[in-house]
C-alpha cells in the first residue's frame, strides 16, 4: 500500500477567500485550452482566428459549469431535486458531472455556431483535443481533494483516503482517470487531428475513446452512495451514461469517413 500523500486541497489563501485545487485545475484547463487553440488558429489556414478561440473557449467555459451542476443534479440527485429544485443552486455543497458538462458544452457550441456562422461539427472538431487536458487536471484535482476514489483493493499501489469512513485501502481511480480521460485521451486527439480530417471524426474519435476510458475505469471506482449499482450488481451510471457515447463516436467516424466534407470558412 502506498501513503495517500495528504495534500492541502486549499491551493492559496487570501484571507477569508480561499481557492481550491480543484478550481484552480479547470482554471489552468481553460487557460490551456486557449493557447493551443491559438497555436491552432494560427495554422489553420485562415479557417480559425485567435479572437474566435478566445470566444469559444468563454462559451464552453459556461457550458462546462452549467451543463455540469445541472447534469450531476439531474443525473446523480434527482430524487432530492424533485423533493426541493432549489438545491439546484446549492452549488457550495458540490457536485459536477462530465456528461452534463458535455451537453452543455454541445449546446453552447451550437449558440457559437450561430454566431459565427460556422458548421458546429467543424467547433466541436476542432476544440475536441483541448478538452482532455481540462478533464485530466480535473482529476488531479479529484485526487488532491481526496474525494471520488476507488473500490477496496489488495493492489500494491492501493491507498487510504482521510475522507473515507470506512478506512478501507483502495484503488485511487482518479489517477487512473487522469491517465486515461486527461494523458492518452489527449495524445490520441492531438496526434489524429494534426493533419485534416473529415468533418465529425475528431468529435468521434472523442467520443468513443472517452467512453471507453470511463466505462473501464468505473470497473475500479466506487460508485455513488445515493445511487450504488444501478443494475446486475456491477453497472454504475457513469457506465450507462458513457455506452450512448461509445455508439455515436462509432457512427460520427461512420459518418464522417463516408461523407469525406472538411472544415470550410
């Protein structure tokens, strides 16, 4: 078993104010999804400038935070959102999910579609590879919170976590997530989109591979304690939410090989 490092999941303090990791983490993923982007824009032959980076990362900024309190609310608290929708907006007591976050980003791209006057496919291509660096550092952050950890394991790597009541050694899936959704998430889409692609494939390519990654990782993370497994003694909610994406990754790559159409100005 490995010691559980005990990191101060208050990064800075400021007096009364204090900043936590965990913001901190989809702070600097914003930051970076900006740079590459601009990095991007730049050598995309007149098809992305670095005002419309900025934009649409200010767009997904929003779709990230709301799509993410809305999801976990409808996805992981439903029963005591029917109770009182108010807790809706107990936003201090926590809670994001990554499928809401994506729904959310999906529609604030669509708005920025709109605006823009661009094809929202060619958005979602090419902002797909920045996403996994804001969802590996989200991990981290997971991780130094010492919250979302894994079943109980005998595995050498296994930890303690000061928040768990039960003091059980256990997998730490969210290193495991950052390995996967953050690191190989991110190689992939990088290297696939670094040359054209037809339209859909990067957003396919996304879809599928993270789906993958979260329905094997959710084998070794603990499920939620409002919601256990939710069918044959081992299928979790990030496991049914995650198989939709698995099938359309598939049938955008389908789609978008087939059609071979590219990113237009």
């Amino acid at each position: 078993m490995i010691a559980y490092p005990n990191i101060d999941p208050v990064a800075v303090s400021l007096g009364p104010i204090a900043i936590h990791w965990y913001g901190l983490m989809y702070l600097i993923g914003f930051v970076s999804a900006y740079y590459l982007g601009v990095y991007r824009a730049r050598r995309s032959n007149g098809l992305w400038t670095p005002e419309q980076v900025s934009d649409m990362i200010f767009y997904g900024a929003i779709g990230v935070i709301l799509g993410g309190r809305i999801g976990y609310i409808l996805f992981y608290q439903f029963p005591a959102f029917a109770d009182n929708p108010m807790v809706l907006l107990r936003i201090w007591e926590g809670g994001m999910s990554f499928h809401g976050g994506l729904i959310g980003v999906i529609v604030a791209m669509a708005l920025f579609a709109r605006k823009t006057q661009k094809h929202m496919m060619d958005i979602l291509d090419f902002g797909a590879p920045f996403v996994p660096i804001g969802l590996g550092l989200g991990r981290l952050g997971n991780f130094i919170g010492g919250e979302l950890w894994g079943r109980a394991t005998d595995v050498p790597w296994a930890m303690i976590f000061p928040g768990d009541p039960l003091q059980l050694a256990r997998h730490p899936s969210q290193l495991y997530q950052f390995a996967l959704e953050g690191v190989a998430l991110f190689t992939i889409l990088w290297f696939f989109s670094s040359k054209p692609k037809p339209r859909y494939c990067v957003s396919g390519m996304f879809l599928l591979f993270y789906g993958i990654f979260r329905i094997l990782v959710e084998f070794v993370r603990e499920p939620d304690p409002q919601l256990g497994y939710i069918a044959f003694g081992w299928l979790t909610q990030g496991q049914l939410l995650s198989l939709p994406m698995v099938l359309g990754g598939i049938a955008l790559l389908l789609i978008g090989f087939k059609l071979q159409r590219y990113p237009q100005k």
